[in-house]
C-alpha cells in the first residue's frame, strides 16, 4: 500500500475526452447512482483514552453516542497487521470490552475516520478511514452496522493542496474524507466528492496521479468493493498496466 510519490510533475488529464480502452481495464457503462439516503458528515471530536489496555497503543478515541466508542489503535507490539479501527465498550474498572474489528491498515501509520450517519440510528455508521503517513494515501471505506465493520473498498482519492517551505511550492496530498458525499442503505452507497478537483491516484487506463473534476468521479460501494465510474463510466481493471 506504500505510495512512491513523483518527484516532479504532475500528470493533468481531461478523462471526458476518452482514452480507449486500454490494456488492463474495461469500461463499460455504469449502473444508475445508487439511490437512498444523503448521509451527513458528523464531527465527532478526538478524545482522550477512557480505557488503559495492556496490549493496545491507541491514537485517538471517538464516541458514538449510545454508550460504544471508536478507537484508533496499533499492537503495542509491531505485527504486520498494523493500525485498525476498533469499536468498544468501557468498563468501570477502566478495562475496554472489545466488540469488533476492522480490517487492518498494514503499513499506514493512520487510520483517522471521517463519520457519516443518516440520523438514525438502524442504519448504522459510513466510515471514511484517511490511510498514510505524511500525506494521505486514499480512505478505507467501511460501513458500521449491527456492531460490525464492513469493508466498503479503498478509495484512491485524495485532497491535492500546496505547501511552501525554503521558498519553493509543492503539492501536497491531505484527507480527502470530509469532502465525502454519501449516498445508499442496505449495504450499497455512492460516494461523491465536493469541490472543483481532487487527486486520484491511478485512473485504471494507464495514467496515475491524474488531477480529475471532482463532479466527474465517483464510487459505487457494496460489501468489499468500491467500483470507480468516471463520467458515468464504469472502469475495471483486468490486471496490472
């Protein structure tokens, strides 16, 4: 999952002129957007750790309101695994009663969640997990629900801002999830993005680090996947470019 970055330039494309179809992706025209709910970006702000764990060394905590919190975590002890996100309950004695896991986050170094909700409470979380360690990799996708993280895909995504040190300017990729656009229930969801463009990372036709309208791209997420449709195209790698 480690990105190797370009040193220089950045590769500009207007994906709605068209590419072909190049070795290693299909096209093909992409389902309706999935129909459903708007889910709304909750801040829920860091808190400080409310349980001591002998195992676990936590990053950040997040509470969901009905007595459940999210913790962001690695093993004390390095395992290849790495960070998750991993949803408790508090005991009196200070202890966590863990109850699920996420997948894990392997080498990233964090795993910080943007949340979504519909308002209701029986509809569950979305979970826009921010992967990386300088800069942001893309998001992990996940869906809350009955006490359970489904996995929803990653989104090769992220926020492209400029950064100025010893007088030169570069780019620099951040956390793309609060400018998320949730839509969906039972179990399949259309993200969008907000604002004029975004960085993704590899458009499955040959290029990568493609600077793309936001309004031209999407994801339909169901259970494990996250399909990438640009310009109402859905594209689907075969294999490597």
């Amino acid at each position: 999952m480690m990105r190797s970055f370009l040193a220089i330039g950045v590769v500009i494309a207007l994906i709605g002129c068209g590419t072909g179809n190049p070795k290693g992706a299909t096209t093909d025209v992409a389902e309706s957007t999935v129909t459903g709910p708007l889910w709304k970006l909750v801040d829920l702000p860091g808190l400080d750790d409310n349980v001591k764990h002998d195992t676990l060394l936590i990053q950040t905590t997040f509470e969901l309101g009905d007595g459940t919190f999210i913790m962001v975590a690695s093993n004390k002890e390095e395992t290849r695994e790495g960070i998750r996100l991993c949803l408790y309950r508090p005991s009196a004695d200070s202890s966590a009663e863990m109850i699920a896991f996420s997948k894990p986050g392997y080498d990233s170094e964090t795993m910080l969640p943007s949340f979504f909700s519909t308002g209701k409470k029986e509809d569950g979380w979305i979970l826009l997990a921010n992967m990386g360690e300088r800069e942001s990799w893309g998001q992990e996708a996940f869906w809350l629900k009955d006490q359970k993280f489904h996995s929803l895909g990653f989104l090769d995504v992220a926020q492209r801002d400029w950064k100025t040190s010893d007088d030169s300017t570069f780019q620099w990729r951040t956390n793309i999830g609060p400018r998320a656009i949730v839509n969906g229930m039972n179990g399949k969801f259309t993200i969008s993005f907000s604002g004029d463009s975004l960085q993704l990372y590899d458009d499955l036709q040959g290029h990568r680090e493609v600077v793309i309208r936001a309004s031209s791209l999407r994801y339909q997420c169901s259970e494990g996947k996250a399909a990438l449709v640009i310009n109402g195209i859905a594209i689907v790698a075969n294999g490597p470019v």
